[in-house]
C-alpha cells in the first residue's frame, strides 16, 4: 500500500484490496479519564491497554509534575493514586502539548487545588479558545487568568469551591468532564444539564471508581468529597481511529476487514448509526461489557453506498469523524453534506479549510460553508501532494482517499498521526495491498 519516503513523507498507493484483522490501541477518551481519575484515587490504578498517542502522553506527563507516581510498561500504566488531597504544586507549567482533553480535564482537578497552577499547550493548542470550561470553573470559585478570547495558557488558582448546576450551551463531554471533575472537590452535589446526550466515559470512570453519579434525564450529577478508590481496568480499542479503517473497507473493492475488541459504547457509535443506513456492510460480534464498557469486533466488507445530508443535531456525536466522512462521501451515491459544524474550525487545524483545500488538491468537487462542507458523490480522485496542517485526523482521512485515488499520494508531515496513532501507516499498509 504505502512506501515509507522519510519520517515527514508518506506515500500511498492505490489498494486492490483491504483485508485481514487488526487489533486497535486503547481508547484516547478513556484513557485521559482513567488515568486523571486514578492521579487523584486512593491506592493504585493499573490500566491495561492504555493509549499510546501523543496526547495522552501529555497526560501522563503533567500528571508526573503535580506529584503523581506513574510507571509505564508497553501498554499497561500503573498510577499510585495521591488522593483528592495529594496533589503537590508543579514547579513550572504544565505542558498539554497538543490535547485539548488534557487540559480541558486538567482544569478541573486542578480548580480544586490549594496552589496555583499553569496549562500551557504548543501553538496549535494556544489558538483554542478555552472560555467554555473556564466559565463554569470561575463559576464553582477557581480564578482563571488566560489570553484574550480565553486563549491558552492558563494560569488557575485553584481552592475551595462551591457546588453548582450548569446547563451546557452547546455539547462537550470534556467541559461536562471538567465540571464533574471539580465537583470531587466541594460539599455537596455539582449538576451539569447537557442540550443533548455527550459520550459518557466520564460518569462510567467515575461510577467504576467509587464515586456516587446520578442520572436524570439530561442530568448528570456528582456527589463530592468521594474517596475514588484505584483498580484494575482495562480500555477498549479505540473507535474514533477504527473510523478510518472502517472507511478503508468500505471504499476498495475486495475488502473483508475484522477490527476486534473496539469500543461500542452507545455515545460513540453515531458512525456506525449513520452508516449502516446508507449501506455501509458492518457487522457487530462478540459483544460484551468490560468494566461499564461495551465493546465487540467490527467485520467491515466492501459497499455501495446512498451518502446523503447528516443531520446537524448528529453532528456534535460525529465530530471527529466529520473529515473521513468528506473524503468518504467522493465514492457515495449522492455525496455528503453537513452543517452546524464551526467548531471545526478550532481543532488542530481549521479542519474544513483543510478538508476541502486536500478534496481540491485530489481533483474533487467540494462546496464549503462557514460552518461544514457539500462534497458530491461518484468522484474520481486522483494522487497528489498533500498538506495535513498537522492535524492527525486529516493525514488519516487523506491516507484513506490514497488507496482509491489514481496514482500515488504524498501526506506531508505524516508523523503527525502520533497524536492519536503512531502506529497508523504501518497498520493501514498490513491490511491493504
């Protein structure tokens, strides 16, 4: 499929067929969630299949300077959990590197800290605004200084705080992390109210570890001063990666893909809900319930698919998978479309400009809104050089469209896919040929 150029180039050619099983890394989600938790429980957490991407590497960094014991084994991390009151104040500021769950969760571990703190981020991070999470903090009693526009770094004086019920203005499961996180620290019982339904990894963790969460309706709240308690877990395969080689099955002829072990939790399965309608052959087996997750084997077999209009109110559950569905939508029916996805704009890259600037470079037809994309059905696409902008899910979404595009593709500033992925390229070229 690919042959490896240098450590910055690679080069993808066009597949005949994609076939064989994989086993994906651990859920990136998940383990940001396990492993703050487990910083902050009594006792040691040992979390197997821990994700080996970038970002939650930063994680695990930041969480070294605040004091916390972390031994790392391959895939198995083991924190000796420093309580909710052990935490130690960092020396210099923390560095969330490129993740924004980082230190979006961060912020609310440490709003309820007796010392003043600093996240920092490189520049990619620094352009993304954080006034989402900072407003409920400042809400609960934090003190958070930023850039204009509530940009990065962020400096947080953190202490006591007070419990409060926070309506979300628009869906995100790391601010409704951040506001649950907190609410560890205070008396009484903090509430966030979501517009609609946000994957849940957090009130699972939290539940898993001994924190009392009750759910009503879109409420979710959090009793505070619960004493986590650390354990044993294990992370499903992550999905949001699984997307695109979902996408690769699905597009070349003559594929016949098993994926094992890849999270199913029902607020991440939009893909699957959206697909499979539009004709997309995915089949679920095996599944089970692993520590409050629900995860099972993908069998992914070539399709002809309708394509169509995404429904905005899907949107906020397809975030990340929005730009693989572009490139995917070329070989659909009917084409893709979606509105009511701005926020887009602010990931690691402004991933629409980036979407439809490769769609164009491939010779593709692709109408661009402020807020998504039109890309037409039944294109043929062809090879050519093209820029990620250093976002991980571009270079994946683009590696995918090499493998029906006609002539080879250059990805620019592959390593990119560490973030998420290191491994990627290497797994996508076992599977395709």
């Amino acid at each position: 499929m690919a042959l490896f150029t240098s450590s910055k180039i690679q080069t993808v050619s066009p597949a005949k067929r994609v076939q064989g099983e994989i086993q994906l890394p651990g859920d990136k989600s998940i383990s940001h969630r396990l492993a703050v938790l487990g910083a902050i429980a009594e006792g040691p957490t040992e979390i197997h299949f821990f994700s080996p991407s970038a970002d939650c590497a930063s994680t695990l960094e930041c969480l070294k300077a605040l004091g916390v014991r972390v031994e790392r084994h391959s895939d198995v991390v083991t924190l000796q959990g420093a309580g909710l009151e052990g935490l130690k104040q960092p020396p210099t500021a923390l560095d969330a590197g490129n993740s924004g769950s980082t230190m979006r969760m961060l912020s609310g571990i440490l709003a309820g800290q007796p010392f003043q703190s600093t996240l920092a981020g490189d520049a990619s991070l620094s352009g993304r605004p954080m006034q989402r999470v900072i407003e409920p903090l400042a809400q609960m009693g934090a003190r958070i200084g930023s850039k204009d526009g509530g940009l990065p770094p962020l400096d947080i004086q953190g202490g006591t705080l007070h419990a409060i019920r926070y309506e979300l203005p628009v869906p995100s499961a790391q601010v409704k992390s951040a506001v649950l996180f907190a609410g560890l620290f205070v008396e009484g019982t903090t509430e966030v109210v979501e517009p609609s339904a946000t994957r849940d990894h957090t009130e699972i963790a939290l539940e898993q570890m001994g924190a009392k969460i009750g759910r009503h309706g879109r409420t979710i709240a959090v009793r505070g001063r619960a004493k986590l308690q650390g354990r044993k877990l294990y992370v499903p395969g992550d999905v949001s990666s699984a997307a695109f080689f979902i996408a690769a099955a699905l597009l070349v002829e003559n594929a016949d893909l098993v994926i094992h072990h890849v999270g199913l939790n029902p607020t991440r399965t939009a893909l699957l809900d959206l697909l499979v309608p539009m004709g997309a052959r995915i089949k679920v087996t095996n599944a089970e319930s692993l520590h409050g997750e629900l995860l099972g084997d993908l069998r992914v077999e070539s399709s002809k698919m309708r394509g169509g209009e995404i429904p905005e109110a899907a949107v906020p559950s397809l975030i990340d998978e929005l730009p693989m569905l572009a490139v995917l939508g070329t070989q659909t029916e009917h084409g893709i479309s979606f509105r009511g996805a701005r926020e887009l704009r602010v990931k690691e890259s402004d991933r629409i400009a980036a979407v439809a600037e490769n769609l164009r470079r491939t010779g593709a037809e692709v109408e661009e809104f402020p807020d998504g994309l039109r890309v037409a059905g039944r294109q043929k696409l062809r090879g050519a050089e093209l820029d990620p902008h250093g976002d991980h899910r571009i270079a994946m979404a683009f590696a995918v469209a090499g493998l029906v595009a006609e002539g080879e593709t250059v990805i620019r500033d592959s390593a990119c896919v560490g973030i998420s992925y290191p491994d990627f390229f290497k797994v996508l070229a076992s599977i395709s040929s």
